[in-house]
C-alpha cells in the first residue's frame, strides 16, 4: 500500500513539473514602478493578478473601481494595456478569454 503512495506521488510530481503555463509569480518592472510610484489612474492598486492568455501572463491591476463602475485595467508584461472591464458597464469583447478565477501576485 505505501509503495503504491509513493508510484502516485512521483507520478503527480512529474505531471506538475511539466506544466509549461505555469503562472510566473514575480511581477515585471513595469508593474512594480507603478506601484512603487503611486500615481496616475493606477495609485490605489490593492492587488494583482494574473493569467496567462496564448502564452503570455496577463496581470489584473486590481483597483476595486469595478465596484463604483470604474474600469479595472489588465496588462501585459510590457504595461500595455490588453483589456478592461467594470462593475455595471457594457464589458468589452476582450473580457471574454479570461477566466473567472486568476491567481493573486501581490497584494497591499
């Protein structure tokens, strides 16, 4: 019985260490200057999140705005801007690739 445990276990850790869409939990300069700096439209990030979308990891700058209807941006590594998507408002077709659940990086 304890070496069947033991053939499941390495068998699980041999499926985990080949997953390639792995999300990378370090955040790209980009994202860390604007938190670090505090200004502009992204001055109240309370967190980020992140996906990976065709191959890329795509972050969440969470703001809570959603819940007063204002736009919650999500970005690429390079701080451009691939998405948004609010509380009450119309959702921009983009919206739909992302998955309900991300994986939180950072939070305040």
């Amino acid at each position: 019985m304890l070496k069947c445990g033991v053939f499941f276990s390495f068998i699980l850790f041999l499926l985990s260490a080949c997953d390639k869409s792995e999300i990378n939990k370090e955040l790209p300069q980009c994202i860390e200057e604007i938190i670090n700096k505090g200004t502009g439209p992204f001055n109240t990030i309370v967190s980020v999140q992140s996906q990976i979308i065709d191959g890329e990891n795509h972050y969440w700058l969470n703001t809570n705005a959603r819940y007063f209807d204002g736009p919650e941006v999500i970005v690429n590594t390079s701080c451009d801007t691939v998405c948004w998507f609010c509380g009450f408002c119309v959702q921009p077709a983009c919206i739909e690739k992302y998955a309900t659940t991300w994986d939180t990086i950072w939070t305040k």
